[in-house]
C-alpha cells in the first residue's frame, strides 16, 4: 500500500488576514506532524498538476469560473469574495488550482 502526500509550493501563496485559519503555516505543520510521527519516510511526495477547466465544470459553474479567473488581487491584498470566510489574494488562484488537482490526482491514484 502506497501513502501518497500530494502538493505543490504554490499552496502556500494563498494568503488570507491574519484571523483566518487557512493559513500557509498549516501545510507546515502537516508536514513536521508527518515527520515527527515516523509516517515522513512512508510517504511518496507527488507534485500537484493543476486542475483543469474540464474537470472544474464537473462540479462548478463555468460563470463562476470566469468570475474567479477575472479577479485580480493585489500583491498585499485580499479580496473577500462571499461577504462571509472565502479570502483571495494573489496566490490563492493557482493554490486552488494545485489543490483541486491534487485531489484529482489522488483520486486517479487510487
């Protein structure tokens, strides 16, 4: 049985205020938890692809897709996009695009 550990840098540009729990820092401490129970050295690390639009269809609203693609946050800004929690800056696009592969490839994996 594999454990596969699939990321990608760019999911530590998404950046939210700082009273948010989606923090970078999370993805850190997966990682030194990972290592620090001993499951580090089982783990085959895999690259994130991005998603693509095909796939994103699947379960999104191709409008809703071109609304996020038009977005365009400044290099210190967050944009809060709900009027509720989901923040976006100017990594948080290709974070998302690396994460929603990840799953694809997970799944793809299994």
């Amino acid at each position: 049985m594999s454990l596969y550990f699939i990321s990608h840098p760019a999911c530590l540009e998404h950046r939210t205020p700082a009273h948010h729990p989606e923090r970078p820092e999370r993805l850190s401490a997966i990682d030194d938890q990972l290592i620090t129970s001993g499951l580090g050295m089982w783990l085959d690390h895999r690259e994130a692809p991005r998603v693509t639009r095909e796939q994103l269809l699947r379960v999104h609203d191709g409008a809703y897709l071109d609304e996020l693609a038009g977005l365009r946050p400044g290099p210190d800004e967050t944009l809060c996009i709900d009027g509720g929690d989901t923040y976006v800056s100017a990594g948080s696009l290709e974070a998302a695009s690396r994460a929603a592969g990840a799953v694809v490839h997970g799944v793809a994996l299994v």
